[in-house]
C-alpha cells in the first residue's frame, strides 16, 4: 500500500465551478499534513497546512479526518489560475528526520 | 529576503560521472532537505540535516551523500550517475521551531539529466 495516494486526474473542471480533491495515507502516526502546488516545471509551493479542525483560506478549505487517514482539499469558485497539480503531503512521526512524503498529486486543469 | 536558492539550474551529465548540487536556505533556517522528484511522480526525500549534522535519510543508495556547512549552506552529491538519476533535484529549508506546522520552503530545483 503507498503511503499518501492521490487521484492523479486529470480533473477537467469548468471556470467558477466548486471542485474537491482527496488523499489518503497509511502512517497513523503522521503528525502534521498539507497541500502543496506544484506548477509546470516548478517547485512546489505551500498551499495550505491541514489541521484536524478544519480551516479555510480564502476559497481553499483543508481538512483532516485522523480515524479515517483521510485529508481533503475543496476549492470554490475556481479561477484559470488554480490550473495546476496539487500535492497531498503528509510529515512522518519522526518530524523532519522522516522527511515529507507526497503523493504523486492530482492535476486539474481549469476550462474557460 | 531571499528565499532558497540552488545552483546550478541545469545540468547534463554522463553516465558514471559525478555531481554536485548546492543550497542555500531562507536566512535564519537551520534545516535543509533534500528531495528527488522524478517526473510524473511526487518529490521523494534524500536527506535532512540540521545543525550540519544528518538527521535523517530516505531509501536512496550509498551513491547519494550529502554535507552541510557552518553558515547552513548543503551540498548534494551523486556518484556513480545512472539514467535513472535524471530528475528534479530540490532543496527545501525550515525554520529551527515550528517545522512539523508551518511546511517547508523549496527552491526552484537542479533538473539533471543523465546521458
């Protein structure tokens, strides 16, 4: 079983519209987790962390559901700029000494 | 600020050679890492250090080694280069505290290709 497991997609979805995106990791002893994006050719870039809670910044929203290893990305109102591929990350209970593990992410591509 | 910074940008290699690649962290971070991301796949973890001493390594072989100097600084070495070896090389740094909540910064990455 991978560790983090992503939807690869393409997720083809239409400017404005709502769109979510799901991962799943196998660590239960995971201590933090977030989204990264990641553009054509560029490093990835911190999108959001995700905390238990749940939270939202701006038209992003993470959550996490610990019971289930499940952590969730919903963006409203899509914007050609969201096109992108979108990094599910998850960091080991060792802290940094684990390392980050990604998924292989989920590509979406925003239409016109 | 500046933010993490590698060099070189591109490389191309032949097969057997050696390779060096180097950070250098956001100022005042401690913590370098460094990823391999081949393409198509998520970046996969090489080593962490902190303090200039290893902290942790990923399942990468003895080619791969890794060093990092007083002012923070890291350089990546590969031996031996394989095919296999051609991909995105990034470095990524973290503040001393707060590491595990607040993510981590990546530079724009060495794409090395291996011929």
């Amino acid at each position: 079983r991978k560790e983090v497991e992503q939807d690869p997609g393409p997720f083809n979805v239409p400017e404005g519209a709502t769109v979510a995106f799901n991962c799943t990791y196998s660590n239960s002893a995971s201590q933090s987790f977030f989204w990264y994006r990641q553009d054509c050719r560029k490093e990835p870039k911190l999108l959001m962390s995700v905390y238990s809670s749940g939270n939202e910044d701006g038209r992003f929203t993470a959550q996490l559901n610990r019971a289930s290893q499940y952590i969730s990305l919903l963006i409203r109102d899509s914007k050609l700029s969201d096109s992108a591929t979108y990094l599910c990350v998850v960091n080991g209970p060792g802290g940094g000494a684990d390392g980050l593990t990604f998924g292989k992410g989920t590509h979406l591509i925003i239409q016109p | 600020d500046a933010g993490v910074t590698q060099s070189p940008t591109h490389l191309i290699k032949t097969r057997g050679q050696h390779v060096t690649l180097r950070c250098s962290p956001i100022s005042g971070h401690k913590s370098v890492s460094w990823y391999q991301q081949v393409l198509g796949q998520g970046p996969q973890f090489i080593f962490q250090y902190y303090e200039k001493e290893e902290r942790g390594r990923g399942n990468f072989p003895d080619r791969f080694s890794a060093r990092q100097f007083p002012n923070y600084s890291s350089e990546l070495n590969v031996n031996a280069l394989l095919l296999g070896d051609s991909a995105l090389y990034l470095c990524a740094s973290s503040p001393p505290t707060g590491e595990l909540y607040y993510g981590y910064t990546f530079g724009s990455g060495t794409r090395l290709t291996v011929v």
